[in-house]
C-alpha cells in the first residue's frame, strides 16, 4: 500500500527501550503469516492473565481507537530482532511510530513491512508525548511531520526506503518493476560477450 500522506491521531506509549518482545512476545514467533498479530501486539502489558484488557493501559483507552500514529519513548524496537514487531504494529493499524531513536535492526524490518519510523528531537517528541490523541500529518514526499500546534519539523528517511513506501513495494517489488531494464541490461552484456568470443 502506498505511504504518500497521513493525518491520524496519536496514541502515546511513553515507555522508554521497549524491546521487541514487549511489542509481540515470544509465544507468537511461531505464526509464519501476518494473521492474527495485531492482537498480540503489547499482549502482555495491554491484557490480564484472565484476558480481559487493562483499563490503563493507552491502547485500551476509548480515545485511542483508530489511531493509526504512535508516539514511543526513546530506543523503541530494542532487543531482538524479530519481523514480526512491525507486523504485529501493521495488523493493529499503525502506519508510523514516532520517537526520539530507533533499534537499527527494527528500524530496517519496519521500512521492509510498510511501517515508518519517524525521528524527532527531544523538545518535538515532548510536546507529542504531552498531547495523546492529537492530530499531526505526517508527508513522506517533503519528509515532513505537522505537530498539532502547526509547526511542521522534517525527519530522516534514506531515499530507498522512502521511494519504496511511496510506491507502496518492498525491495522485491521494486526489484520486479525494474525487469525491463535488468533484461535490456543482461541483452546488452549477453551481446558484448558473444562479440568477444
């Protein structure tokens, strides 16, 4: 799916090194399809032992239904570095995470599944974490973040990754819309190397 424009409200997880077995624990590794993870997703901090949800916790809250941004604490994504952290992220409808920094290893699995990482400085992410439920409008064209009291702040994306949410491929797909040129490309090489022998 295309990432080019966002405006959602936010939901604030404030929590700061969130490891990837707080996002989805262990107990899920073992869905090899994306089916199902968004209901695992912060299981143990969102639920009781008897399954019914935790009151207090954000996502549970009435306000955050249908928030599709969330604003973490600093190094979320920490620990190891399972893929299915942005699934479960991506099947409960999220499209970005905003905080301060990234673990690298989430960070790079969040951009392959269509999930956006977005850094901000400290006093940008202490304003977010102050307004749970606010609107901002994230623009991956111009890489720019709109906070709820207008001031807009860009944010740092490589151009790979960005041109791939923007067309809404992974690295396969965007190594598949690019078949014509590989094939003019190995023509070429073929030919050069019949007229060498």
């Amino acid at each position: 799916m295309k990432f080019t424009t966002l405006e959602s409200k936010t939901v604030v997880v404030p929590s700061e090194n969130v490891d990837t077995d707080q996002i989805i624990p262990a107990r899920y590794l073992k869905a090899v399809t994306k089916d199902g993870l968004g209901d695992g997703l912060f299981r143990d901090w969102r639920f009781n032992e008897d399954g019914t949800p935790k009151p207090d916790f954000p996502l549970n809250k009435p306000e955050s239904k249908g928030a599709q941004v969330l604003v973490a604490g600093d190094n979320f994504g920490c620990g190891s570095s399972r893929e299915h952290a942005p699934w479960a992220l991506t099947q409960y409808g999220f499209k970005a995470v905003i905080s301060t920094s990234f673990a690298d290893i989430f960070k790079g699995n969040s951009l392959k599944n269509g999930l956006l990482p977005v850094i901000v400085p400290e006093d940008v992410h202490k304003e977010l974490l102050a307004s749970s439920g606010a609107n901002v409008k994230i623009d991956l064209k111009s890489r720019t973040l709109t906070l709820p009291s207008g001031k807009s702040v860009e944010f740092p994306i490589d151009p790979f990754s960005q041109q791939c949410l923007l067309d809404g491929v992974d690295e396969l797909g965007y190594m598949l819309a690019q078949d014509a040129a590989i094939k003019a490309f190995e023509a070429k090489r073929v030919g050069s190397v019949n007229t060498l022998q």
